[in-house]
C-alpha cells in the first residue's frame, strides 16, 4: 500500500466514524427543509468526492500488469481476515 491508499482509507474510516451520527442528525431535522438540504448536500458531497477518489485509484491499479495472483482468492483471504478481526478475543 502506498500513501495514496493509506490516505484514501484514512478518508473512508474519517466518514465512517461520523456516518451514524450524521445519518441521525438528517433523519431529525427533515423538517427543517434548509438544514436537511445542507445536510444532504454536504454528505452526498463527500460521499461522491470520496467515491470518485477511490474509483480514479482503481482505474490506476486496473491499468497495472496483473500480479501474480488471481485477485479472487485474494480478495476471499482478505475477507477471511476481517472476519477474524471483526470476532471478538476468545477467552479459552
């Protein structure tokens, strides 16, 4: 991974921090047509400039000679990680 990777993580784990309260935040201001709209508007911002950083990555590694691995058991042994990850600690 490269600084432009780790950055662009460091981006999506930036949203995702706030993502819930954000979300709660729109759901209870609806009414208020201004704010709800600034709202919308400042995540659907983020969320597609973020989105398009992240495509315009894929399209540079997409333009790379492939590895040595076929990306599709690469991908299962990442998701395989996470999961562990995700798993609480085992107390024995």
């Amino acid at each position: 991974m490269n600084e432009t990777d780790a950055a662009l993580l460091n981006r999506v784990r930036r949203l995702h921090r706030t993502l819930t309260q954000r979300t709660v935040l729109l759901t209870h201001v609806r009414s208020e047509v201004d704010v709800y709209a600034e709202g919308l508007r400042d995540l659907g911002g983020e969320l597609h400039r973020l989105g398009a950083d992240l495509l315009a990555r894929v399209a540079e590694l997409d333009a790379q000679p492939p590895g040595d691995m076929d990306p599709s058991p690469r991908i299962a042994a990442l998701a395989g990680r996470l999961v562990t990850l995700s798993q609480p600690p085992y107390d024995g």
